[in-house]
C-alpha cells in the first residue's frame, strides 16, 4: 500500500504540436473510441459497476482538483494504459461477484502496475480476481455504521481507529475468505470493510467513502488520490455558468425553448440561463398546475418568478392527470405493451411515475400545437440533474445502475424526445448543491434557492394507495421476528430458531443494547401491511414498513440505533418509523383503501401545509434539506366492535431529511436537528386534520430508505 511514484518520458509531440500516437491517423475523424484514446495528464479513470452513488465519486474526485473520467467497467485496460491514467476507481453496483449477468471486465486493470481502489462492489471483485471469496451471509448492512480501521495503512492515514462510514450490501467478506497477498484493514463487526494488497497499490473498501454518511470519506479518497496514486490537485473547472450557456446556443441554434417550470430551483436556474444564453423572446416559460402540488403553490411559483423577469403561462391541468394513461413495458415481454388504468385509480408507484412524466409530454406537445409551432422548430428544456438520472437508470448517467424510481423527467416518452434530440437538459451533470450555487451568481431570491425540493409528481407520490393489505408469505415469521426482538430481554429458549436469527446476525454489544433497552421499556415493533420503495445494496427495493411505539417517551438515539439494525436482521424491510400517541395494540393487518382522489389529496395538502408552516414560522426552513409529508393507509387503534366496519382512517408520516448531494442522507434528529417543542407542535396541528388516525416520525436513512416513499 505504500505510495508509488512513477516517472514517464514525455510524450512525442509532432511538428503540429500534438502528441504523436500510432494508434490515431491525423487524417482519421474521431470514433467514440479514439476520443477514449485523447492523451490526459493527471487523470483517474472512475469504472462504473452500476453504483447509484457512481456520479458522487466523479463529483468527490473533482472537488479534490484532480481530474476524472467515467466509463463503463468493461473499458479495455489497452484503453486505460493507452490514456495514461493515474490511478482506477472501480464503484459499487447492483450485482453479485458471481452472478452470471454480472458487469464485464477486463482483468488486466489489476495488473498495469496503476493504484486501483475498488468500492463495495469494487471491493469484493478484487477480492475474488486473486483467489479470495464472497458470500451472502444472513446480515446485510445497510445505514451508517461504526467500523474499526487499521490508521496505519495510507488509505485512513490522519483517521481515529474508529470511524462511521456508509455500508449497503448483502454479499460480505470474511477475513478466512480474503485474498492471499492481501491484508485486513478495517473491520465491520465480523466483516471485513477494508482490503489492502502487501505490495501492490491495490486496495479496496466494503463502503462508500464518496458519500457525505462517511464522516472521513473525503480524507480517504485524498489519501488515495494524493499519497497513493501520486495525484496532485491541478484541475480547476472553468465557469459552469458558460459551459453551460455554451451548450444551449450550440443545442438550440435559431430555435425556440419549452421550458417547464415547476417553480423549485431546478427548473428556475435552467430557464434562466436559457434566458440569458438565447433571449427571453424565445423563451417560452410553461409552468403546469398537475393537481397535486401543495397548498397556495402554484400561485408563489408565479409571483416569484415574474420577479425574476420570466413570463410564464399557467396551465391548469389537474382533470387531466387524474385521468391520464400510458403505455408501458409488459412485465412478461419486453418487446411487449400495456395501457394502464386510469391515474386515480393506479396503485403502484412507477405506474403512477410513468403517467404523470408522459402526461406532461403530451401536455408539451398540445401547447406547441395550440402555439401553432412546428414541432421540429421547438426543444423541450427541463431542470434534469445527475441524480434523477441515476435513479432512473438512464443511460446518460450510468450503463450498469438499477431503476430505483421513475422520475418524471426520464420516462420512457422523454428518453424517445430525447433520442429524437428535441430535449435539452443543461443542468443533467449537476447536482442539487451544486445547481443552488450556480442559483446565487444568477441572482435567484433566497425563497427559491433554499426551497426544499419536490418532486414534479407532487403529492401524488406522497399518497401511499393500496387497494388491500401487503401480506406475503414472510409477513407471518417477519412480525414474529421482531416481537422476539422487542422481548430480547430475558429470552431463555436459546434454541429457539428465531432466537438464533437475532443472535447470528448481531454482535454482542448490539445484544447487550437489545437487553438494554427492551428491558427499560415495553417496545411495540409492528411490521405494517404497506410497502416504500428503498434502495439497498444499490437495487431498488419494495418493502415493509416496521412501526415502533411505547407508552414511555422516546429516546431518539436508543430508537435511531434499533432502526438502523432492524433492515439488517430483515432484509424484506426498508423503512422504519416511530408512532406517536402511545403503545401499538395487536398486529395490523388491515388498511384504509387509497387512491388520489380530491379527498385524499386534499387530506395530505392541509397536513403538509400546517408541517411546513410550522417549520417556516419557527425559522428551520434552511435547517432541514427536506420534508415530505405522506400519507399512509393505515388506520390504528381500531376498537374490536368497529372491526366489523370497513377501515376509514389513515395516518401522517413526517420525514425531516438532511442532506448536501440528495444522493445519501439522515433523518433530522429530535431534539438535535429539530427542536422536540416544533416536531410536537406539528404532530398535534396534523391531529387536528379530520380522518387522520395517528403521526408518525420516518427514522430511516438513505439508504435504506429512499428520499421520497415512492
């Protein structure tokens, strides 16, 4: 692991002033693959395995000054020896070491003499590409966890031995299963979390470093970068702001612009800088009211941007979304189609996705037409960024990522707009932060930079519908695993196979905190008949939601610790909250049945509203990145008598989330990150809504829980 500093010759240059190279002729126009060979200088070459966070390491890597490239990981090592790269990044993915659909690649990467670190994924291919093995064990991790490290290694070089970092996987290394000529440098519990080669620069790390949940990460990919690799930070990327300017007069030519406005920060900084690259006589700013935007919303987003100089036309459209269709995929056959239902009557949330996004396309297309416009003569542009793309799975971000959410952005009706070249996306390489500082020199109000996000299918997203309760075959052991769980202490039968589950997947500091705190308080651990979409080991997820109560007041760093080990002691949960008002009687098995219609929708409106008003009054606004608020169809506290009667109520979920890349992320923390006075200030204004049944606080992390439930 130590530090390999090597000297080259200076290239060839020709008497033009370019670098002589016998695999191009000067005379040749450029293929995709000879642009591949365009000699760089301090460069590392990031290996995308299908990572969602595959972007945030590119991201990372350049806020470092050090210059990076993308590509898939079945980039040719002729390629990257051809190209000179300093050093080889290889990310997570989705894919098991051993699956036969696994991403390909060239195994001569490990042998050009070049550093190699290699994340999650990246990891365990090393491991196995020198003999070691990977296996699924029965614990997967996945949230912020404690891992001890080997401080001497110049990977963690400046770090305590101690350090928390982001794991999510469910394949694991072992230190009987690692790789000869390889050596342990940090531990997970019984897991290993960081491989080191005794003599070559090859390492690799069980976890993220490139997320913001890795306290230290930024220090171990310096550490990489810089002392390993011999990197040095020379790369400094000119204007943005002109980039991309230059990049919609190039796109746009003579013709005019679409611009969609939500009234978020995305869209606005995106029609600005159509506005000041093109002029706003051909800028044509559109903001559509789908229905299913949040109280007084669409009204603000006017106000505010006709300040900034934007004439925009209103269009209402919420009749016509509810009663929207699309065409999508067949599950069974790809080459084949199905219409959907109607959007007030669809349940499932990529569904729901899908009609929305494809419904503002159409909605595009009448405009032009009603605007008696060419089509040909007219871009669609949209507020798009690096993260939508991601979880979405396009193309244009990631060949190997997982569709963890549809965004409506990215529809299967977009990416043919898109193919067809009649889109343009100026901000698709940037991220959230990123586009709010790119807001500040533009000029952007306060109110519209710090605006929390939300998602261009609005509250619809924020409604969970169900037509009946989620009870699959594992709903039975699932909910008798986690009463074993809230009666830990004092368990006697040791062999009882349950008993055993907990034991074999826990270490024995987490079953003294099991003792402990079951021991203290009477815990209600309730597995709900709902499904949230979750992202775990870098899959998209659809699963349980586990509901803890007592009649005790919360500790909320007891709950956060049992909330991050639940996902891990059952993989078939994603989501975990606490629920106010006291402790859960019974099992739920049933549910209020839900779609989005006007009730529903209006239910959710007035419960966001008094949330966020009481956020905004009491100055937490720029305090908390995020907070949905959902409305979920469970009804609890049902009397046997009423039992009789179909389920009427449902109930509210807050989700107070911080984050600085919307990529990865933590729950507010009450008490801490939100004052306990406010979060209770807003669970008994919600109370107050009619046909609410009970508040509940989401105490999940991303992962492996989603931003968004859908």
């Amino acid at each position: 692991m130590e530090a390999v500093k090597r000297k080259r010759q200076a290239p060839e240059v020709d008497s033009q002033g370019d670098e002589a190279d016998p695999l191009l002729s000067p005379k040749t126009k450029k293929s995709f693959s000879d642009e591949l060979l365009e000699s760089t200088g301090n460069t590392v070459v990031i290996l995308d395995a299908g990572a969602q966070y595959g972007k945030v390491i590119d991201r990372r890597v350049r806020e470092l000054l050090v210059e990076s490239e993308f590509l898939p990981l079945s980039t040719p090592a002729s390629i990257i020896e051809a190209k000179r790269f300093k050093a080889v990044i290889i990310s997570g993915g989705p894919s098991s070491v051993y699956n036969q659909d696994a991403p390909e690649f060239d195994r001569q990467i490990f042998h050009l003499g070049i550093p190699v670190l290699g994340i999650c994924y990246g990891m365990q291919l090393m491991n196995k590409m020198f003999g070691g093995s990977v296996s699924q064990k029965a614990v997967r991790e996945d949230g912020q966890h404690l891992i001890e490290v080997d401080n001497s290694s110049p990977l963690f070089h400046g770090l305590s031995s101690h350090e928390l970092v982001l794991l999510t996987h469910g394949d694991s290394v072992e230190s009987d299963e690692v790789a000869e000529d390889f050596k342990v440098i940090a531990n997970s519990g019984n897991l290993v979390a960081g491989i080191c080669h005794d003599s070559k620069p090859l390492c690799g790390v069980q976890f993220h470093p490139e997320v913001d949940l890795t306290k230290n990460g930024i220090t171990m990919l310096r550490n990489f970068l810089y002392n390993i690799s011999s990197c040095f930070p020379s790369f400094t990327i000119k204007s943005r702001e002109l980039q991309c300017i230059n990049y919609i007069k190039e796109k746009i030519g003579n013709a005019k612009v679409l611009s969609l406005v939500s009234g978020g920060i995305d869209s606005a900084v995106c029609t600005v800088l159509l506005n000041k690259a093109i002029g706003s006589n051909r800028v044509i700013a559109v903001h559509i009211d789908n229905g299913f935007l949040r109280k007084g919303e669409s009204l603000q987003v006017e106000k505010s941007l006709n300040e900034l100089g934007i004439n925009l036309i209103v269009v209402k459209g919420s009749h016509h979304f509810l009663n929207a269709t699309t065409v999508t995929s067949s599950q069974e056959a790809d080459d084949k189609y199905i219409e959907t239902s109607r959007l007030v009557s669809v349940i499932s949330p990529e569904e729901k996705r899908n009609i929305i996004g494809d419904t503002f396309m159409q909605l595009f297309k009448e405009i032009i037409a009603e605007m008696k416009l060419e089509p040909e003569d007219v871009f669609l542009a949209q507020g798009t960024l690096r993260p939508d793309l991601i979880e979405s799975a396009s193309l244009l971000a990631s060949s190997n990522a997982h569709v963890i959410k549809t965004h409506h952005n990215d529809t299967q009706l977009v990416r043919q707009l898109r193919d067809q070249g009649r889109i343009i996306e100026p901000l698709k390489d940037f991220h959230k932060d990123e586009v709010r500082r790119l807001g500040r020199d533009l000029g952007l109000p306060k109110e519209i930079i710090e605006r929390h996000p939300f998602p261009g299918p609005g509250l619809a997203i924020r409604v969970i519908c169900a037509k009946e309760p989620f009870m699959d075959s594992s709903f039975s052991t699932t909910n008798t695993l986690l009463a074993a769980v809230s009666m830990f202490y004092g368990s006697k039968d040791v062999n009882s196979p349950t008993l055993q589950t907990i034991l074999n997947c826990t270490t024995s500091e987490e079953q003294e905190f099991l003792q402990r705190i079951t021991k203290q308080s009477k815990l209600g651990i309730t597995l709900l008949p709902i499904k949230s979409v979750g992202v775990q080991g870098d899959c998209r997820t659809y699963s349980y939601v586990v509901a803890i109560s007592s009649d005790s007041q919360p500790d909320w760093e007891d709950l956060f610790s049992l909330t991050k080990l639940i996902p891990r002691l059952c993989h078939n949960i994603n989501r975990v909250v606490w629920v106010f008002g006291g402790l859960v009687q019974g099992p739920i098995e049933e549910i209020t049945m839900t779609y989005l219609t006007d009730t529903t929708l209006a239910t959710l409106r007035e419960a966001d509203s008094l949330a966020n008003s009481i956020l905004s009054k009491h100055g937490l606004i720029s305090c908390i990145s995020q907070m949905p608020i959902v409305l979920v169809p469970v009804h609890f506290d049902r009397a046997t008598e009423s039992k009789l009667q179909p389920s009427c109520q449902r109930s509210i979920v807050i989700r107070s989330f911080i984050t600085s890349d919307f990529m990865t992320g933590v729950p507010a923390i009450p008490g801490k990150d939100i004052p306990l006075e406010v979060l209770h200030e807003m669970v008994d204004a919600i109370k107050t809504v009619p046909g609410i049944s009970r508040v509940m606080y989401d105490m999940t992390s991303k992962p492996p829980g989603t931003t968004e439930w859908e």
